[in-house]
C-alpha cells in the first residue's frame, strides 16, 4: 500500500511541476512581443500619415476655441485640431513634451487658442501635471481634389 501511495505522490508532483513550468512559459511568451506585432510608428511617421492627401495652407495665429471638432496629440511632435475637413497643425515649443495619452488643459484670455499661449500637460492616470507646451502658428491642411 506504501508503494501505491508513494507512486501517487510522485505522480501528483510531477503534475503540478509541469503544470507550473507551463504557466511560467506561458506568462513568458505573453510578456514577449510577438514577431508579427507592428513596429511602433514614432510621432512624425503618425503626422506625416494623418497628413496624407493633404497640401498645407498660409499659417494663422489664432484659431476658435468653441469650434474644433477633435483635437489630437501627436507624441513628441504636434498638436492637430479638426475643423471640418480641415486639420490644422501645431508644432509646440517644448513638443518633446507632447505624450498622446496626456490630458491638455489650456487657459486663455480670450475666445481664441493663439500663438504663444501655453497648454498644460496632465497624466491620464494621476491627473497629475506633467508637463507644458507653448503654442506657435497654427498650419492648415486641406484635402487635395482628386483629379478626374
């Protein structure tokens, strides 16, 4: 009966061994990056795709605050706002600071965004302050018509 019951001991242990080596390797290959997954495109490739089709116009200092659609941040890179068809880039000083999962939170004194006010960057997350940028002009890029 000893012999019975120490082969199920051996067997019980060899099980939980190999299901833990499993559970190990598994965590392991989920923790890798896939050999299929994409490579992250940096800020400027984003842009230069958002941007595609489009021909920039003559720069403005101020925009409408009330009437941007959406508004993006292009890590390290720019500001965009949509205003219908048109997007309209901004390339901060201090883009380096630019994080797309950020919060902007701008102050101004006036019903316009303008060159040279500031935005400030808070964590998703913490909510906490992470940063700021100071606006520059404001490009527009509207879609180029297809020619027929």
């Amino acid at each position: 009966m000893d012999s019975a019951r120490t082969q199920d001991e051996v067997t019980m242990k060899k099980s939980i061994t190999a299901a833990i080596t499993m559970a190990v390797a598994a965590t392991a290959l989920l923790a890798t990056p896939t050999m299929a997954a994409k490579p992250k495109l940096t800020g400027e490739a984003k842009l230069a795709r958002m941007l595609e089709g489009r021909q920039p116009g003559k720069p403005v200092n101020c925009l409408p605050l009330g009437s941007a659609q959406e508004s993006r941040i292009i890590d390290k890179t720019a500001i965009v706002y949509r205003f219908g068809n048109t997007l309209y880039v901004n390339r901060p000083t201090n883009a380096d600071a630019l994080d797309d999962d950020d919060i902007m939170v701008t102050s101004t004194s006036q019903s316009s965004l303008c060159r040279l006010d500031t935005v400030q960057l808070h964590d998703r997350t913490s909510r906490f302050y992470s940063g700021f940028v100071g606006l520059q002009d404001f490009v527009p890029y509207k879609k180029v018509a297809s020619a027929r």
